[in-house]
C-alpha cells in the first residue's frame, strides 16, 4: 500500500499547481505508478520520471510541479520504499525506460475491474490512457493486493450486473480513523487510513467523550484530515455499498481506549441516586395564603397546632421539599476572625500598586499609565488584521468546497506569515550564529585582566579580619566568580580543621547554573564536583563541593533545617541592590546565624553606590570600592516632558545615528511588545532612509529571546556600521556591552506589584529611581566619554523619582515568606528585624490566607499541616493541593498538574500554524478545565514513551516537559521524605476538589445576566480566555491558578468546580448563605430593569421619569 504520508503530500501538491481536489487519491496514485516505471533507474532518475510524465499527458505541467513531485517521492525511498501502484500485471517486468506507455489491452481489463469495483458508470478507453484521461474520469487505479472489500456478485433484475462490497469489519471494533469531510449533522471518517475506501459516519451527537454534551456543529470538535479513534456502531445493508455509523462516545482519543463501561458505570450511580431522591417522601410547601388561613382557624380553635407543625419549621431545615437542591445552593464569604487578628481590618487594608510610584500624579505616571501611542497602534493593526483572518475563515469555516478551504488556509497561513516574519526578522534569520564573546586569552589571563584581580590582596586581608563586609563594584568587575575563588585559594573555607562550603546566593536560577559553569572551568573541575550549583527542583552538587552558587530562595530553605548556617565558612550575598523577598529576609538571618556561629563571615556586593545603607545595617562593617573602569559621560534632560515615552525614543535613536559621531546606542524599554515593535519601526524608517546613513544593526534583549539572539549583542559592530541595543532593566547591571557610547533613557521601568485586591500580581509601568537613572547613564562611559540622553526633566527626575526602588518585600505577596518564618519559629514578626519592614496591611493579609489554608491556628501558630506545606518550595496553595491530595487518594495525578503548572506553558502556537496548533491543544481538552487538560498532556507524552516527534507533532515544548517531569521526581522525593502515600485514582472529579481545596479564594461565579465572571472576594469581573477548555461552557463556578491582565483580566488555566466543596474544604473562608439574612453582598445588589438594559438612562423605568417626560412634553407644546 502507498504510504499514506506521500499520498497527503501529492494531494496537496496537486492542488496547490493543478488545482484539482485529488480527494480520493486517483492522481497521486497514477503519478505513483509512473515512478514505478522508472524506479529502478540509478543515474539520472528524474530525467526518465519527467520524460514518463511528458509522454503520459503531462507535457503542460510546470517543472516546480514535477521536481516537487519527484522530490516528496523520492524522500519516503530510504526507510519506507513506496509500493506504489502500478498500472502493468504484477507478472510483467517493466526495466529501465524500454516500455515508457502503458499497454493498452491490461489498461482496458484494468478500468474495467475497477468499473466494477467502484459502481462508476462505463467509460470509453481511449489508445493511450495518459494523466488527462485520469483526471477527466475520476476513477481510482488500483491493484488487486489492495482491495480489502471482497466482491461479490449478485443480480438485482433488468439492471444488468452489479458489484457489491462485503466488508470485513465488525460492530464494537476500535479503529484509528481519519476526517475526510465534514457536514451540518456529523463527520464522514476513512477506517484505518487516509486512503481507505471504507468510511463512516459520526453523528454530531456521538462526538464527544461523555455523550451527553451537545455541540452546535462537528467542526468546533474536529477538522479535516484529523486522526480520531472511533467505533462501529452499527453496520446497515445497502444497494450498493454497506452504510456504517460510528461513535466517539467512551472512546479516550489519546490513548484509543474504550472506556464506555466507566461512564456508564458513573451514570448508572447517577440515576441510583436520583431514583432514590424521587423515592423520598416529599411535602408541598405551604403557600402564603395557604398558612395565614391556617394561622386564622388555630387562632378561632378550629384547627389544633400540632396538626401542623411544619408552620414553625425553617425551611432551610426541609430536606424533602420539592425543588433543585443544586440550584438553591449558595455561599457566601466567612467574616468570622481568627483570635490573633480580632481588632484588624485586614479586608480594608489593601496595598496599592500605585503606591509604588513617588508622585502617581506627576507628568511622567500619568505618561505611564496612558502608555505610547505608537505602541497602541501597532498593537490594533495585528489585532485588525487577525480579526480580518478570522472572519475569511468564518465565511469559509462551514463550506463543502474543499478548494475553497485549502485556498483559505493558504492565505491565512501566508498572510501570518508575512505579518510575523518580517524583513528584519527574516534578515537576523540567515545572520550566522556566535556565542558569547570573542577573546584569544587563556582563561589564566582573562582572570588577571578582571578590575578585582589588582585588588586581591586587600580582599583577602578584609575577609580574614571581618566578619561582615559589603564589596561595591560594577557589573563585570569580576566579584561574583573571583572572590570565592579567591577565599578558595587562600583556603578560607577551612574552619578547625574541617573544609567548609563558601556560599555564593544569585537572584535568578539561570544566573546560579551559568556563573557555576564558568566558576568550574576557571577551577578545573567538573560542575557538580569542587564546584557546584543549587536551585529550585535542580541539586547539582556533591561531597566535594566546595563552592556552592544557588539562588537567595534555596539558602533560605536550608535556613529551616540548619539556622545557624554551620556547613557554611563564608556566605556571599551577590547582587543585593536588587533587594528580592529573600535576599531581605537572608539578611536578618544570617545576622541572627553569626550570633551563634561565629566563625561564620557574610560578605554583600552590590552594584550600585548605596552601599552606606547596607554597612549600617550589618554593624557598620568596611565598606570595599572596587575601581571601574569609567569615563565621564554628558547628561541631557529634556526641556519639556514628552507624552509618548517610546516615540521619543525611536526620534532620539534616529537623531543619534544620523547626527552623532561613531558609536552603539543602548536604549531601555519596558517590555518585550516595545523592543519588537521598537525593532520593526526603526527597520522601516532605515529601509526610507536608504543608502543616505550607515548601515544601523538592530539587536533586541529580553529574557523570551534565544540565547543565540541575546549573544549577538557582546558582537563589535562591522566598520562603518552602528549597532543599537534595544534592551530591559537587565541591561542595567546584569550584563555589561562593550562600546556603548550613546544610552537613551525613556525613563520607566515594568515593575512586580501585588494587588490583594485581585489577588494577583501585577507588572507596572513605573518610573525609574534615581539610583537606577544614575546607573543607566554610567552604562555609557565603560570605553570611552559618552552621552546619556534623559526622556524627562531635570524637575522630574528630582521631585518624581524615588532616590532607590522599592524592595520586593513592601510590594509583593508575603504568604510564602512568612510560612517560611513561621516554620523557622519566628512567631514575633512585627519585631522581625527586617532591614525595610514591609506594611503591616501585607502582613496581616498574608496571616489571613495561611489561616484560611489550615497553616496556622486560631492563635496564630503554625498547624501540622502548615509545617508540612513549608516543606514544599512552592506556593502555599500548591503546597495545600498537594497535601490534600493525598487524603483524597490522588496524589499521583496532581503532582502531575503541580508539576505541570510549576514550568512555563507546555504549547506553542507558531504564528504562521495557530489553527493547526489550536486543533491538536483541543485533542487533549478536558470538559471539566484546563487542570484536566494538563493532566490529559502528561499521560500522552508518557504513553508516547516521552517521544520528541509526538512533541513536534502536538505542538508542545519537549523542554518544559522534560522539566515537568524532573519537578515531579523531586515532588515525589519530597513526598517520601515526609512518608506521604503516592496514589491513583479513577474519578477525576477528586483531582478537581484537591486544587478546590488550595485555591477556593480564586474563585469566580458566573452572572446569568451578563454571562460574565466576577471574583467572590471582590466582586472583580474577570473572563475565561478563549483558549481555555471550558470556554464558551456556561459553568457557573471556576477556580483559576492566575489572573492574567492584559486588555481583560483573564483566568488562566480554569476548571468547573461544584459549590458544595467549598464549605467542605475551605470552612474558614466560605459559609452557605442564610436565606433569612442578606449578606453584603447580596445588600449592594441592585434590581435592573431587563426590558432595556443597555438604555443610556436606567431609570427611564421608574413613574417619576414618565411623569417628568409627560411633563416636558406638554411644556413643549405650549411653547
């Protein structure tokens, strides 16, 4: 049999140059057959196949159409040698080009045989069958080894003879099926091949696993061309071919599985107890009438009391009423406080992200919070643009012309293309491929040519004498991989006798493994060895480590088992200007761990020149100035403030480059939409410009671009050439780029912000401190004088920029820090000694949330299972999801989730593929939410013996899964150690209630009015992302992981929960509602006239308004 992958591409080929359906595959399989012809000729093949070709009717073909042709042929012949169909006897020998035609006579028997085989209609043969007699009679040539049907003869009267197909399959079979078309009431599906003659039909009511949810059309389940598993149902005898119906229901499309028996199973359970619910005795509630006449005969003494007790019953407490107890479900916030918070609003007190800002309504916040202009703009064409795609595929999405469809997709495909892939992309596309920078020096002499290197001595001395020390260099000194290296040599770590490890803590993971790297080959060691590195699910360290990198989040997790730090001879802190969470909370402790272990030395660099700060915090220990190697640079402020902060960029950048002399630019933007659009402009405006300036070498940074991209930057700039570096706050001190000479500051910053009243966090566009104003303008003095051209004002820059940024720790959520003191039994935190203590109002509100996680008690102490969940590194939420797994025998599967969630998003959607990326995410949706849809990921991939094709095939990141997969050991690890049961279940609904148990305050109801979701705790709208399974589902309860807010607030990975879990699981927080009292929710609800809701004037209802309008309108007659 053809291999169905060449047929595929054939088909595509010939409607893409001939533009002719080959729907059943007659062309591709005649174009087959003429390769066989030439198949064993071994020089100069295409040749004799385009020779074959020509004379067989295709003298009018393009060539790109033949060697296209020949080409996706000749691709499948090393591993899979095609069988293909020839039009000869299987017993004459065809060699070489000595019989280039087709005889005539086994032509003729041959279409005849297939007349039969096909029930066509009779046929003239011409002489010389060739590709245009294929094409005119639509007839399928195939040989008799194909043919699975077995034909059987039968004479139905004067009609004359007739074939009819007996089929070898049979009712309840399980086969892999392909779409072949798609109508109104179902979808048509090839039996095992794409191929196949043999079809079925689908019914759009059995296309779903569950078989009781109904879609409006087949095509929002499957598309053309699609692999499903299906089964036979039902197999009818017709006149001339055998009708078969099949069925998606039960039938688990990723692994082919029948699973009917479970569903039934569940409904069978569901019926039992509904039956035994109509089976209860029931009373009809009493009317109001009904119980004031009662009242009024018991009053005369015509009727006794005790005849009719459910008078005095509350009927909440009538369980046999008559009605949906479902429907009459309601909950409702629990108000009650906890004994250690009784006195504190914490409800009222909530952080302000806009308190980030020193004057939030200076020229340069309202510049913020209004965003760029040019930015907007361009940002509203993609989105007109992909409207406009969407609605052609609309038009064309339920059309039968295949034609028409193919057609669209290639226009849409191309048009992504075009608007994705621009020229300047295109252009970084064939730029050659370099890592790092270039330097002919041993590594022997690249650490003698360090800054710090000439001060090693006085280093040394400091570290021997003190025990605290703050070091103050620039970013690329050399402090971070050579001081440790130093204390190393000069064998520092070696406390009484016993080597110790020297510690060295980074802010960012990627930072910890590649500075580790480094460290290992300046040493000559082995990562893992002498040198090693420690991060979050990631322990790549030995016995013999000496240097230990990991990140400020790590060492403050080994705090909770060794506070005193005693496996530790020196800890150095690097970056600490960059003031994370843990790094704050690093501080105090180890201040409190040198208390007890004195031989213990703590060292603090930073790259910013507030360094008097940390120094008297830590005892007023030395402070040590590593010289840089600066140069003076020119700053220039704006005269007046500039409105679009990222137009003024792209004219200062152009103004640069035409009127300045020699030297790269570096520009800071906020964000990763900026630097692209940023690249796209300046491309165009130098493509107007022509050869009229030098050539200027656009190069984003940001954290989402390839490495091999982000390299490009360290690259010098060709003679007579300008390179501009279009970069984020990274740029700042985490990177240094030699020959920056202009830098351009817009002034603004994206800064991590938690808002506790969404419960999210937040990215705000910010202004910059005057510290990092200060370092952006030093970037562009590292080789030469330079200039720094400020996008503000002299005046902003002093009364609207704050001297230093905000430490993480008074602006971000504090439950999984104060967990973390509570574990190390630090009870007193308002006394913690903090080096900036964060707001009360935080605090408080973190407190709240790990009660209402059953972390602490009702006096503020930390529960077992709080002492548990500190075990985990990760949100406290995940931590309680976890930990109630395993009560509710699911914990396999959530870690799965847990570990899914843990990494970056597991799809892709190529621009230029989104609807093909799209179809195949569907595969895995799960009708209960995104949760499941993971869940459904991670069994697949395994199924697929964690395949790289399946990746490539589903659209999803090999790399993250593989991380996933590593997070999960480590979870599991966990597990063990705290002797936690690893168990499965069957019924996925429990998996659904262990992430209702950790994350019940992200929860969101949704209006039957508006069809919008609004937040419990606030009563925030909020909305489900098109791309999420459940989606257009009407549920009416959803818990989200995270809030994403870009244009919406939008849920991100949602699933449908049932509102009865949430006072079961989360009694603290939830409470069902009383039906006798209004809750204050319910209070600040208003009655809104459902006859004109969308009136501009919603009190056009009321009498007073008619009235006043009669009013008007008689005033205006007596005018």
């Amino acid at each position: 049999m053809a291999d169905d992958r060449v047929l595929l591409q054939l088909a595509g080929l010939v409607t893409k140059y001939l533009q002719v359906s080959d729907e059943e595959f007659m062309f591709s399989k005649f174009v087959l057959s003429l390769y066989k012809l030439v198949e064993n000729v071994k020089n100069l093949r295409y040749d004799a196949f385009t020779k074959t070709v020509r004379e067989n009717g295709g003298e009018d073909f393009q060539e790109e159409f033949i060697r296209d042709v020949f080409a996706a042929i000749e691709s499948s012949r090393p591993e899979d040698k095609i069988k293909s169909e020839s039009l000869v006897h299987t017993e004459e020998k065809v060699s070489g080009l000595n019989e280039p035609k087709v005889k005539v006579g086994l032509l003729k028997s041959r279409l005849a045989e297939e007349r039969l085989l096909n029930q066509s209609q009779s046929i003239t043969v011409k002489s010389e069958p060739s590709i245009r007699t294929v094409l005119e009679t639509k007839d399928v040539l195939l040989p008799k080894q194909e043919v699975a049907d077995e034909v059987i003869k039968t004479r139905p009267g004067s009609n004359g003879t007739r074939f009819k197909r007996r089929l070898n399959y049979a009712v309840g079979e399980l086969h892999k099926g392909y779409v072949s078309n798609i109508t109104a009431y179902g979808a048509f599906v090839r039996l095992d091949s794409p191929a196949s003659f043999t079809s079925g039909l689908c019914h759009v009511s059995r296309m779903l696993f569950d078989g009781r949810t109904r879609i409006k059309h087949p095509q929002d389940v499957v598309k053309p061309n699609q692999e499903v598993y299906v089964k036979i149902l039902q197999i009818e005898s017709g006149a001339r071919k055998d009708k078969i119906s099949l069925t998606m229901v039960g039938i688990d499309q990723l692994t082919g599985l029948d699973k009917l028996d479970e569903i039934e199973e569940s409904d069978s359970r569901e019926r039992g107890r509904e039956k035994r619910i109509e089976n209860a005795p029931k009373r009809r509630r009493m009317t109001s009438p009904e119980r004031w006449e009662i009242r009024q005969l018991i009053a005369s003494g015509a009727a006794s009391a005790a005849d009719y007790p459910e008078l005095n019953q509350n009927v909440e407490e009538d369980s046999n009423v008559d009605g949906d107890d479902d429907i009459l479900i309601d909950v409702e916030l629990n108000t009650d406080e906890p004994e250690f918070l009784k006195g504190r609003n914490y409800s009222s007190k909530v952080a302000n992200p806009l308190l980030i800002m020193k004057n939030p309504a200076g020229t340069m916040s309202r510049a913020a919070m209004s965003g760029s202009k040019l930015v907007q703009q361009a940002r509203e064409e993609r989105i007109q643009q992909q409207k406009q795609t969407e609605s052609e595929a609309r038009a064309v999405r339920y059309s039968s012309d295949p034609l028409a469809l193919m057609r669209q997709n290639d226009n849409a495909n191309r048009s992504q293309t075009d608007s994705v892939i621009s020229e300047w992309r295109r252009g970084q596309q064939n730029h050659k491929i370099e890592y790092g920078k270039k330097t002919n020096l041993s590594i022997h002499q690249q650490r003698k040519s360090l800054p710090v290197y000439g001060m090693r001595s006085e280093l040394v001395k400091a570290i021997r004498e003190n025990q605290f020390l703050v070091i103050v260099g620039e970013t690329g000194s050399g402090k971070t991989t050579q001081i440790v290296q130093y204390v190393y040599e000069e064998a520092l770590n070696i406390v009484h006798g016993k080597h110790k490890v020297i510690g060295c803590t980074q802010p960012r993971r990627v930072a910890a493994a590649s500075v580790a790297k480094r460290v290992a080959e300046e040493v000559g060691c082995k990562v893992g060895e002498e040198v090693g590195y420690y991060v979050r699910f990631e322990d790549v360290t030995s016995s013999k480590t000496r240097i230990k990198y990991m990140t400020d989040g790590m060492l403050q997790r080994e705090a909770l088992l060794d506070p005193s730090m005693l496996k530790y001879s020196l800890i150095m802190l690097d970056e600490a200007h960059e003031r994370t969470i843990a790094t704050d909370v690093l501080f105090a402790l180890l201040k409190a761990a040198t208390k007890v272990n004195p031989d213990l030395k703590v060292i603090v660099t930073s790259a910013t020149l507030d360094s008097q700060k940390f120094s008297h915090y830590f005892e007023d220990c030395p402070i040590i100035q590593i010289p840089g190697r600066t140069f003076p640079v020119e700053v220039l402020f704006s005269r007046e403030p500039e409105t679009d902060y990222f137009a003024a960029a792209i004219d200062c950048i152009m103004q640069i480059h035409v009127s300045e002399p020699n030297g790269d630019i570096l520009v800071f933007l906020t964000g990763q939409e900026e630097i692209d659009t940023s690249c796209e402009i300046l491309y165009q405006r130098m493509k107007t410009l022509g050869k009229s300036v030098p050539e200027l070498i656009i190069l984003p940074v940001y954290s989402a671009l390839p490495s091999e991209m982000q390299s490009r930057i360290f690259e010098p700039a060709p003679e007579g050439a300008r390179k501009v570096v279009l970069a984020t706050n990274i740029a700042e001190t985490s990177i240094t780029i030699d020959g920056i000479k202009y830098v351009v500051d817009p002034g603004y910053v994206k800064v991590n912000a938690y808002d506790a009243k969404l419960g999210m966090d937040l990215l705000i566009v910010s202004p910059i401190s005057q510290a990092q104003a200060n370092q952006r303008s030093g970037r562009a003095g590292r080789t030469g004088p330079g200039k720094c051209f400020r996008l503000y004002t002299e005046v902003a820059f002093k009364t609207e920029m704050l001297p230093n940024p905000i430490p993480e720790i008074q602006r971000q959520n504090l439950s999984l820090t104060i967990l973390m003191l509570k574990a190390m039994g630090i009870n007193d935190l308002l006394n913690f000694e903090f080096m900036d203590p964060p707001p009360v109002s935080t605090m408080v509100n973190a407190l709240h949330a790990l009660y209402t996680l059953d972390a602490l008690d009702d006096e503020g102490f930390l529960t077992p299972i709080g002492g548990r969940m500190a075990e985990f590194p990760m949100e406290p939420a995940l931590a309680k999801t976890v930990l109630a797994s395993v009560d509710l025998g699911c914990s396999s599967e959530v870690l799965s989730v847990v570990a899914m969630l843990s990494v970056q998003t597991v799809f892709y959607r190529p621009k230029e593929k989104q609807t093909a990326a799209d179809q195949r995410k569907q595969r895995f949706h799960s009708i209960h939410g995104d949760h499941l849809t993971l869940l459904n990921v991670f069994k697949a991939w395994e199924l697929s013996g964690r395949s790289s094709s399946w990746c490539k095939e589903n659209y999803i990141h090999e790399r993250s899964m593989k991380k996933a997969l590593d997070v999960r050991k480590q979870l599991i690890s966990i597990m063990n150690r705290l002797r936690l049961s690893l168990e499965s279940c069957d019924d996925v609904s429990v998996v659904r209630k262990a992430f209702c148990s950790g994350f019940f305050r992200n929860l969101a109801k949704r209006d039957p009015h508006d069809g919008i979701y609004n937040t419990l705790v606030d009563q925030t709208p909020v909305h489900l992302h098109p791309l999420l399974a459940i989606f257009g589902k009407g549920i009416e309860y959803v818990i989200y992981h995270t809030l994403l807010l870009t244009s919406k607030e939008y849920m991100h990975c949602a699933s449908a929960i049932d509102p009865k879990w949430l006072t079961e699981l989360a009694p603290r927080f939830f409470r069902k509602s009383d039906p006798n009292n209004l809750s204050e929710r319910k209070r600040k609800e208003k009655i809104v006239p459902l006859f004109d809701r969308f009136a501009e004037s919603q009190d056009a209802w009321r009498l007073t308004s008619h009235v006043e309008a009669k009013k008007r309108a008689l005033s205006q007659l007596h005018q």
